[in-house]
C-alpha cells in the first residue's frame, strides 16, 4: 500500500505479478516440486518483463519498487506455506491464522491511517474487498490440497481481468 503513493497502479501491480516466478524458484528447493524446462523457461520471460517494468537502471526507478517486490515475496512464502501445509490442516483453520496475523499486524497501521468511508459506495467497495479478498484466499488454500504451488501461482495473472474490472467500476 505505501508503494502505491509513489507508484502507478499499473506498476505495481505488474511487479506484484512477480510472486509466480519467486513461488516457481521457491518450489524446488522447499517443497521438492519438479519444475519443467518449459516453466523454467516462461520464468526467465516473466523475469525479463519485471525488469523490464521496473527499469531498475532508469531515471524513474523509484525506491518504492522494492516494496512492490517485497510484497510479491511474501505471497510466495504464503503459496509455499499454504501448500506444505495443505494435507495437515484444515483449510478454515489456515484462513482463521492467516486472518488473525494480518489483522493483528496491520491493525496499529490501519488505525493511525484510519479514514471514514464518505459515502454507501465506499462501504460497499470495502465490504466486496472483503468478501473477494476471503473467498479468494479460500480458493487458493483449497486448490493447493489438489495441486503444485508451482502449478497454480500462473493462475493469478487472472488478477489482470479482475484489476481492470474494479478499475472501470472504482475509478
């Protein structure tokens, strides 16, 4: 969110398209996953296009790119964890923790930053983020029972159709 002052959404939102490519490298090492030459070979194109995007040697390279980078990070750490964890806990019970710790870290932010929704339209975006937010997060916890992190991760660029849609109803 702080890199999102400094940053176009667009930006970000393409450097937040990293975390495939950090679950992919991730997946052999911590969770022993076979990772094709074919994948491999669409990770280096999806390195290639964060470059790209970040132009880290650029003028307009701003600090805030990290962030965004940090942030793809840890939603790989959380596709990891989430799959190692798939066949041990239960899927409620993995939506309960990752909702507590969010909330408690977050909480002290939120607050100091606190603005009242001006009108029922607000409410209604921060309640559909909400509901989006937790049925999305139940999907990706169920599916990773079924399936590789490595395997699903891709499946986020959806996030492209879902970001242009709330672009045009949002903004």
């Amino acid at each position: 969110f702080i890199a999102l002052r400094y940053l176009p959404l667009t930006l970000t939102s393409t450097l937040l398209f990293s975390a495939p490519i950090i679950t992919c490298l991730l997946a052999g090492p911590l969770l022993s996953e076979k990772v094709g030459p074919w994948r491999w070979g669409a990770i280096m194109l999806g390195f290639l296009g964060i470059v790209i995007a970040m132009r880290p040697f650029d003028t307009d390279f701003h600090i805030a790119s990290i962030l965004s980078l940090g942030a793809a990070s840890c939603f790989a750490l959380y596709s990891i964890m989430t799959r190692k964890l798939a066949g041990e806990m239960d899927v409620d019970i993995m939506q309960f923790h990752t909702g507590f710790v969010g909330v408690v870290g977050l909480a002290p932010f939120a607050f100091a930053s606190w603005v009242n929704p001006e009108n029922s339209f607000d409410i209604m975006v921060m309640v559909s983020l909400g509901i989006f937010g937790w049925l999305g997060h139940q999907f990706l916890t169920s599916a990773h029972r079924f399936a590789a992190s490595n395997l699903l991760m891709p499946f986020g660029y959806s996030f492209i159709l879902f970001l242009t849609l709330w672009s045009v109803l949002v903004f």
